[in-house]
C-alpha cells in the first residue's frame, strides 16, 4: 500500500530519532575508538622500527667481527712478508714484498677506521633503540589505560546500542529505497548525522536560518517533502515531533 506523505515524514523522523540516541551514545565514547587505533597503529610502527635497529645492530657487530678477522689476515701476512724480506735475491723482489707490507698496512686502516664508524654507529644505534624502547613501553601503556576506558564505556553502552540498532533495521522497512537513499547521503554530509530536522522558533533545527511564512505553513500541511533551502535537510512540523516522542 502506498503510504502518504505524512506517513513518510513520520517514517523519517522516527529513523532520525533512533539514530540521534545511537550518535549520543557513540558521543559519549568520544575519540576514545580513534585514539585506541592510533595507539595501536602507533604501537606497530614503533615495533618496526626497533625490529629494524636491531637488525642493523646486528649487521654492524657482524661487520666488525669480519674486519678484526681481515686485520688479523693481513697482520698475519706482513709477518710473512717480512720473513720474506731476510730471503730477497735482488731490488725488484724486495721493492714487490715492501709493496704487499705496504698494502696490508693500508687494509689494516682502512679496517680499523671502519670499526671506528661502525663502534660510533652502535652507540648511536643503542641510543635510538633505548629511546624508541621508551616510546614503546609509553604508548602500551597508554593503549591500555584508553582500551580499559572504551571496554568500561562500551561495556555500559552496548546493549543499548544493539536494541537500537534493531530499531534501525526495522524502522528501515518503512522507509522507500529511494527515499533511504536521500536519507543516509544527508546523514553522511553533516558531522552530527541530522538528516530529518523540525521546525523550532520559526527557523530550521538543523541550521538555524529562518522559515518564511508561507514554507511552515506547507511544512505543517504534510502534503509533500520539502528540505531547507540553506542546508537541504528534510524538515518536518513540531507536530510529529511531538506525536513521536509521545508515542
């Protein structure tokens, strides 16, 4: 059966109303959802990171541990190439030996000023690693007390969200696709979900501009939907304001 204007008036503004308990109570949990993902965002990154550090700690011991091995190969080498030298039969052997001395020195500092970089690269490393630590066990703790809280505000609002929520669904039904449609996109626009407003003070409940005359007249007639002129949400009379709440 084809409903009437009014009862389609009426159909949204019971949906606004169930929906403007539901915006209350998630009101009272405030940031508290967005602020536990950011911790929780947060949290992983900081995990990452202090993955990363140690990695690279690991990475620089290793090469430390690699360039003392080449500091000892090329000591070990210069030792030979200077018993070496006690057995030279002319200039040009001697000058090549001189010239391996000369190389395995020049290895050796190059290693030990790699060490020194990679010793300078730790200590910072360490440092960053114990601050990022820091920041870690800072935000765990801070992740908990804020989930304790929306456990705590969740756990007194939740039944009360469900059984409104099952209004949504039925309230829904009485709605046409078309209209619903119009309905959850106004919704979606405005931060506090006001789709279905009323008349209050001669003006529109949803922007405070003001009604002319002759528009609250035809408001009250329930003869067809009209919207704001300024915001463009649906607006219905005090009257079924009133028939709602007294329900």
């Amino acid at each position: 059966m084809e409903q009437s204007v009014e009862q389609k008036l009426k159909a949204l503004w019971a949906l606004q109303s169930i929906h403007t308990k539901i915006d209350k109570i998630r009101q009272v949990r405030g940031e508290l959802p967005i602020e536990v993902a950011d911790l929780e965002d947060e949290i992983a990154g900081l995990d990452t990171r202090i993955e990363k550090i140690r990695t690279d700690l690991d990475e620089l011991e290793d090469s430390i541990v690699n360039r003392r091995n080449m500091i000892k190969e090329a000591q070990a080498a210069i030792k030979k190439y200077e018993g070496q030298l006690n057995e030279v039969k002319n200039n040009r052997e001697y000058d090549a030996i001189t010239k391996e001395i000369e190389i395995q020195g020049l290895e050796i500092q190059v290693c030990e000023k790699r060490i020194r970089e990679a010793e300078f690269e730790i200590k910072n490393k360490t440092e960053l690693y114990d601050s990022t630590q820091k920041s870690l066990e800072y935000s765990k703790g801070e992740l908990d007390v804020k989930k304790q809280e929306l456990e705590t505000i969740t756990g007194e609002t939740q039944k009360e969200e469900d059984t409104l929520l099952d209004k949504v669904t039925k309230a829904e039904k009485n709605i046409e696709d078309r209209l619903l449609k119009v309905y959850n996109k106004l919704r979606g626009t405005f931060r506090n979900g006001l789709a279905v407003v009323s008349i209050e003070r001669d003006s529109c409940s949803g922007c405070y501009n003001k009604i002319p005359p002759q528009l609250q007249s035809e408001i009250r007639q329930r003869k067809k939907i009209i919207i704001c002129e300024h915001c463009g949400r649906i607006i219905v009379d005090e009257g079924i304001v009133f028939e709602e709440e007294h329900a």
